[in-house]
C-alpha cells in the first residue's frame, strides 16, 4: 500500500458532481443530510448502467446493473456531502437520504433511498452501511 494514497480521482469526480449541481441534476443539502437527484443522472452515476442502450428490450437489465451498483454511488454522494459540509468523519457516521426525482419539473419523487450505519450482533466492534429504499410509485 502506497505511503501516500491519491486523491485526484475523488477530486475529479466531485467536481463532475459539482457540474451536476450547477446544471440542476442534483441538489445537495450537507446540512439535512439529504440530497435530490434526477433519474436519468443517477443512470450516468452508475459505471455500468451508463455503458447500456436504453432500450424496451434491456430495461430489466439496466434496472439490476443501477440496483448493484447504487450502495457505491449513496457512498459516493454521502462522501460528497461530507466534503460539503467540512465535517469529515463525524458526517459519515449521520444518516443520509438520497432522493431520486423525476427530470421534468415539478420534479415528483421517485423513491427515496435512506443510508444508516448500523452495528451487527455478530461483528460488535464494526458498522456496517445498511440502506432502506422508500417508493412514490406503483
């Protein structure tokens, strides 16, 4: 392991996520601890999500590559506001909730996806990212 670990790749992804806000995709709100995102950029947020064409064909498999792929990106955003916030590590241990809305104003919510830390009874001494996800729609 490096002595020094590199910090450009966060750096370049927050400001990707900084030009999303300045754009109007995502909302961030440090001090709530919540953040507001359009469905279609959580779509680009997803590595592997992004790669396929949307299609009538391949909606099912776009929807199981962006539910694999969505504790990264709640890390991810959850890390982003932490940076927000200048908090550090005392943000990360709070709760966070990522709502996705739709891309069209009045922005109607989609779902909400709700990160807590958690400590499991069989690993005491460590916690664990554990996510709830609320759905508006049928």
């Amino acid at each position: 392991m490096a002595k020094h670990q590199d910090l450009q790749p966060w750096l370049d992804y927050f400001e990707m996520l900084h030009t999303y806000e300045e754009k109007g995709f995502l909302l961030m709100k440090p001090a709530e601890h919540e953040a507001y995102v359009t469905q279609p950029a959580v779509y680009t947020l997803s590595a592997r999500a992004a790669r396929i064409t949307v299609t009538p064909d391949n909606a099912e498999l776009l929807q199981e590559q962006l539910a694999s792929d969505m504790p990264g990106i709640l890390r991810r955003l959850r890390a982003y506001a932490g940076h927000l916030s200048m908090r550090g590590y005392d943000y990360i241990n709070q709760p966070f909730s990522l709502h996705m809305v739709l891309p069209d104003a009045p922005h109607d919510l989609i779902c909400t996806f709700l990160m807590t830390r958690r400590r499991r009874w069989w690993w005491p001494w460590r916690k664990k990212d554990c996510i709830e996800i609320f759905s508006y729609r049928d």
